[in-house]
C-alpha cells in the first residue's frame, strides 16, 4: 500500500505494510533476492519450495515471513502477492507458470530469474489472467555453488539486470522491477526483447559453459596435473556446473546457442588449418584481429567503465 503525506508544503510518498512479495523456490537466486530485499517497501517476503528444511530455515534465520510446500489447501494465500517472482529451475518454471498463474491477483505482476526467456513469455502469455502483468527477468549474477546454503544478500551487488518487456506490459510493471533491481543492488538494467536476450545469453553465457565442458572432457584432463596456469583456471572456471539446471537450459535455448556454437566451430577451424599449416604469418595477423577487437570492445563506453571498477 502506498499513501501520502503532507511535510513542509510537500507531498511525500509513505510506503505502509501491506506489499507482499512471493518467491517460488528458495535455492541461490531465490534465497539471494530474498535476503537483498528485506527491508524494501516493507514488504511481507513468502517462500515457496518444495523441501520444508529449508522452509524452515529459511524463516529462523528470519529471511522470508512466512513459507509453504504448495498444495491445493494454501495455493491462494501463498500467491496472492502483489510481486510474485519464479526462481526455479527453466522446465520448473514452465510448470509453476501453467499450474499456478491462473491464481495471480488482480493487479500483480510475476517475474523470473531464469536464463531463458522466449518460451517462458509464451507460455505466460497463454497462462496469465487478465488484470496480472508478467514480465521477465534474468540479474547476471550466480556462482558456483548452488542451493539455499550458497544465498547472499550481496550476490546482486554491481549486476547488470536484464528485463525482457512486451507490448502489454504497463510503464508501472516497468517501474516496480526497476526498482526492486535498484533495492537488490544491480548497477544497471537493461531492456531488450526475449529474442535478443536468449541469442546474446548464447553468446556470454552458455557458450563458454559448453566450451568449459569440451575442454574439461578432454583425454589430457588428468594428465594436465602440475602444467596448468591462470589461462587453464579461466577457461574452466564455470565447469563446475549444475548439469540439470544447465542441460534444460541449452536444450531450451537450442537455436540460439546451435548458432553461435557453429560459428565458434568455424573459427576453430580457420585457427586450426593454420596451425597445422604451420602459417606464422597469417597466424599472427588472425591473433591481432581477435586481440583488436578486445581492445576495440574495451573501449566501448559501458565496458570501459565496467573494467575500470574492476
């Protein structure tokens, strides 16, 4: 609920209990958003999860207000929230669209944190009722490690934060997840189309995991001990991946990340025909190219202040 008040001639904004917030799944993402908002519009944080441990711990360590294993019996009271955000698994997430938005109350919008996100705006445009905005979401942000026990408060600090906006979606929509980046901590928000997040997320994201999987499957592996260096660590920083989490989402994205792969392909394949030519020259120009346009994207506006933060 939001009033007004009255202070030396001004009208200001008072923000009363009464906003209520819905996290469906309590892993890294969930649990993470939930902590960086306590305190935001003071509102009321509900958990919703599968696994009553963490439930449980959850509201001991005084990170969500109230909690549910959803069922029929509390189904309503658990959504209904002015802000219900998806932190679930791609396919999950699909699920708990098509089962559970029909119980969006009027006025609400529902988000998500998912990777992926042209089949998840279809599959709301079917499942949203009239009255209730979705509009996706994805903060740059995670690590390693995953589950509850993994959450921070911080993990959003300095993220950029992704939006997918479509034509139904109202400028307040707009603005409330704008604001709920801000209060999480992201350093900027950007908006774009699914289409374009799901080609440009193949490209940042998913294509280094899969080229971290290629390298870390090779016969060398275990032979590498003692020979790798910083270069060896980077390359392979994000093998350590969550293989259900990370399987649905190339599946999911499979057009998208099949055509940035393939031209992956093609420049291994130029590198490697001069390499086996033993061609130092043209090997030479192809590294300049590659180094040039880091250099070149370096200095972009937006980069150029990202790594100087660094």
């Amino acid at each position: 609920m939001i009033l007004f008040y009255e202070e030396d001639g001004n009208w200001k904004e008072a923000v009363l209990m009464g906003f209520k917030i819905t996290i469906a799944g309590l892993g890294l993402m969930g649990a993470s958003l939930a902590k960086a908002l306590r305190g935001w519009r003071n509102a009321a944080i509900c958990g919703v999860e599968t696994n009553a441990a963490v439930l449980e711990r959850a509201l001991a360590e005084g990170v969500i207000d109230s909690g549910y294993v959803l069922d029929e019996t509390n189904a309503e009271e658990a959504l209904d929230a002015d802000l219900v955000v998806i932190a679930l698994y791609p396919r999950a997430a699909l699920d708990f669209l098509r089962g559970c938005a029909r119980r969006a109350k009027e006025g609400a919008l529902w988000s998500d944190l998912t990777g992926i996100k042209g089949p998840l705006i279809e599959e709301a445009r079917r499942s949203m009722p009239a009255g209730a905005e979705f509009l996706g979401a994805h903060p740059m942000a995670g690590r390693e490690s995953s589950g509850y026990a993994a959450s921070d408060g911080k993990l959003f600090t300095g993220c950029n934060f992704i939006i997918t906006p479509h034509e139904k979606n109202s400028r307040e929509a707009l603005s409330l997840l704008r604001e709920m980046a801000a209060y999480a901590g992201a350093a900027r928000v950007i908006e774009t189309t699914p289409e374009i997040h799901d080609r440009m997320i193949a490209y940042t994201s998913q294509m280094a995991h899969v080229l971290a999987a290629a390298i870390l499957n090779s016969g060398l592996l275990f032979e590498s001990k003692g020979f790798e260096g910083g270069s060896f660590r980077d390359l392979t920083r994000v093998g350590t991946l969550n293989p259900e989490m990370w399987s649905e989402l190339f599946s999911m994205n499979a057009a998208p990340l099949g055509g940035v792969l393939a031209e992956l392909e093609d420049n291994i394949a130029v590198l490697r025909r001069l390499v086996e030519a033993g061609d130092q020259s043209e090997l030479a120009a192809a590294l300049a190219s590659s180094t040039r346009r880091k250099e070149e994207y370096l200095k972009t506006p937006y980069t150029a202040a990202k790594e100087a933060a660094r």
